[in-house]
C-alpha cells in the first residue's frame, strides 16, 4: 500500500501550535508537505496609489514565514516557499510530491475566498480534493448559540449571547514530528526587493518593537500577561486585566498566534471575561461572523448595507493625500497618521478619530482610507478593518444608529506629549 501524503497550505496561520489542519495531516497522513506561497496579487497597487500590502507589514510577513520554516524544522519537517499564484503551483507541487488530499483554513473575504475557490477548481482537475476547516475564531461556529445566518447584528447581542451560552474550546497540540516527502525542495523566502518594497525605516518613537513569527508572539503574549500581573501586584485582578494596548494584533492578524491560544493564556492567570484582550478577540470574531453572514462584498462598497454612500466633497485627491500624509492642519489627526505611516501600528482609537475625520469632517470616500489602512496596518485582517470602516461610515448593517463620532471632540484624549512626540519635525529613526 503506498504512503499517503497531505499538503497543508499555510495562509494566516503561520503557527505550530494549535494548528488544526497541520496535526490532522500528521495524523492522517505519512508524509506531510507544508506550504506557503507568496502570491503577488497581494503586492500590486490599489486605488489609493499604494502597495496592498506595505513594507512594514510584508517585512513581518517574511519573518514570520521564516520562523514557521524553522518551527518546522524543529519538528523534522519543513516549508515549501514559493512566488506566483497558488492555483498554479499547489497542483504542481501536489503532482510533483504525489499528495493525496490539500488542508487549508476557510477565509471570509470574497478575495480571500475567490482564491481558495480558483484553487479548488484547478485541484478538481486533477481529482484532488481541498479539505476546508475552520481556525481563525475564538468561537467555533458549530459552538455558536444561533447558526449563522440568525447572529445578532448588534456587537452587543453577539457578546453577551456567545458568553453565556457558548465555550471556548481547548487549544490542540503541535505535531510530535513532520515527516516531508522524499526530494522535497524547500525554495528560498523572497526579500522585501523581491516583492517591489523598499526596507523600512525603524523609528525609535513606536511604543512596539513587532518581529514577525510565533516565537516572537508568544513572547508579546507573556511580556504582556506579566506587566498586567505586575500593575495588580501580582494578585489576580477582580475588574479586568490592566488595560494598556497588548500589542498582539499583529500576531493574531498573520495567525502567528491563534485566538484560543491567547485566550487561555489570559484565563489561566485572570479569571473572568471582562479584559480587554478577551474583547478584542470577540470583535475579531464579530466581524468574521458578520462577513460570513451577510456576504463579504457590501462592506467593500461606498454604500454598503445602505442606499447611498456618504457624502463626499470634491478635490477627493488632494484632500485624501493630505489626509495619507498627516498634512491636514488638525493636530490629533496628523499625529495619528504620522505615528502609522511610520510604524504601521496605532491604538484602536486612534484608528477611529482617522477614518471619522476622513469621512464627517473631509467627506473623502472612506473606502479609499479603508485600501490605505489595508496597506499600512501591520496587523490588517479584512473582517476587521473594513467592518469597523463602515461602522464609522454609517453604512453598516450594526442596527444602532452611528452616534458614536462627535467630531467636535476628536483628539481630546491625545496628551501634549504624544503630539509633541509625533508632529516633530526631525523624525527619530534608528
């Protein structure tokens, strides 16, 4: 009876550890073959005359590839890097190393989903079938209270709904080792050049240093968990963990670590539901939940869930181009855009005075600030960034009316020293 081999094709969940479909392969198969492939439909230019994926973001996109190559190794196995379109190449590679069955992560963004389905397509041509599994929510959807199509629209509704009535389930274990097929060519991890991006420049004023990779993840996750501990003197908290901003977006965003895993590590030291990181994990779940709900397409439109779009004003080029460039006069919202174009991260808040402003006070279509934020964000996730775009548009399909932006009010929580920090003309880099 000859071997049975599995290709797992590794997408945003670039991690070892509570990896589903990379256990499951090693279980059910003799030989694994993992995969990444750069795919440069993710490096063209959009609409908003910049990359759709930025250098900062792609400079952890590579370290994290790296790291996952070397966790493989560790386990005996390793990663197959290649450049093109993965329609393409992963049934070339599925002929070439005689693999029986494709493993893969089920996404919720139509360009995201369009891709696996082209994949699936070409697969079927060669009688090889796509395994599908879910792995990117806290909340798995068979675990849900409703099915999907009767999830609450209300953020409100979903939490307090899922919290009662549903469990998280536990992480599941990396593989014990990884057996590659014979003459497996690993390939080489293309460099920022390669992918039409310049190195970025890393500025000393950013608050996180962000190394691509789930070592690197579960460090931030740990430093984290530490500090909180630290500011409660070390006694478990009553109301919630400390409330500084995590940092871990970013490893949540490429799957370097997985929302379980982070959740559990939460639990184990705080025990209760009411911190900030458990609800930031429950948003990212929210959104997911709402794509696949409702069709991933209305939240990319101008208009989305409504009739019409908001109003935009004229000269959208130059206003938009000030707006990218922290050039608007208004200090807040400069600083803000200063400190992202710099180092691809800014709080939740921040993000929230930026589109507010592009969209009540310029009148610029938010959609182009939504394909800006895609490709700045070093921890962009579809679901995420154009579900909170068009809640602050207006045009989402939350029930509640958007109230929530009083533009009068914006940038009244920046301190002196942060604007001070970021509107500095001589930019501090190292």
């Amino acid at each position: 009876m000859s071997d049975k081999t599995i290709l797992v094709w590794f997408r945003n969940d670039l991690r070892v550890n509570d990896n589903e479909i990379l256990l499951e392969a090693t279980r059910k198969a003799d030989k694994v073959l993992p995969v990444y492939i750069f795919d440069p439909y993710y490096f063209e230019t959009t609409e908003a005359g910049v990359p759709k994926t930025g250098n900062i973001r792609a400079k952890f996109l590579i370290e994290s590839v790296a790291n996952l190559r070397q966790n493989l190794q560790s386990l005996g196995g390793d990663l197959i890097v290649r450049i093109g379109d993965p329609a393409e190449l992963i049934p070339q590679l599925a002929q070439e190393y005689h693999v029986n069955e494709v493993y893969h992560h089920r996404e919720v963004s139509f360009e995201e989903t369009a891709i696996s389905e082209k994949l699936e397509a070409a697969l079927w041509k060669i009688k090889l079938n796509l395994k599908h599994f879910i792995g990117h929510t806290l909340y798995h959807k068979e675990d849900l209270p409703f099915p999907i199509k009767d999830i609450p629209d209300s953020f409100a509704v979903f939490k307090k709904k899922v919290e009662r009535d549903s469990d998280v389930r536990p992480s599941v274990q990396a593989p014990e080792n990884i057996i590659l097929p014979e003459n497996a060519e690993p390939g080489e991890i293309p460099t920022l050049q390669q992918l039409g991006l310049e190195e970025p420049i890393a500025d000393t004023r950013a608050k996180f240093s962000f190394i691509g990779g789930e070592t690197a993840g579960n460090e931030q996750l740990q430093r984290y968990i530490n500090n909180a501990l630290a500011a409660m003197g070390s006694k478990p908290a009553r109301n919630g963990m400390h409330t500084s901003i995590s940092g871990i977006s970013p490893w949540l965003a490429m799957g370097c670590l997985s929302p379980r895993q982070v959740y559990w590590s939460v639990m184990q030291h705080f025990h209760h539901n009411n911190n900030p990181l458990v609800l930031e994990l429950l948003w990212r779940d929210y959104f997911r939940f709402m794509f696949k709900k409702h069709g991933s397409t209305k939240f990319f439109k101008a208009e989305g869930f409504k009739t019409e779009a908001p109003e935009t004003a004229t000269k959208q080029g130059e206003l938009f181009e000030n707006w990218k460039q922290g050039a608007t006069g208004n200090a807040a919202v400069d600083a803000a855009m200063t400190e992202l174009n710099n180092t691809g991260f800014i709080n939740n808040y921040s993000r929230q005075t930026l589109a507010a402003y592009l969209i009540k006070e310029l009148k610029v279509d938010w959609t182009q600030g939504a394909l800006y934020f895609e490709s700045v964000l070093i921890d962009y996730s579809p679901a995420s960034n154009w579900g909170n775009w068009i809640f602050v548009a207006g045009v989402g399909n939350d029930p509640r009316e958007n109230k929530y932006f009083d533009t009068s009010k914006l940038g009244t929580e920046y301190k002196d020293d942060y604007l001070a920090l970021w509107l500095s003309h001589t930019k501090d880099v190292a």
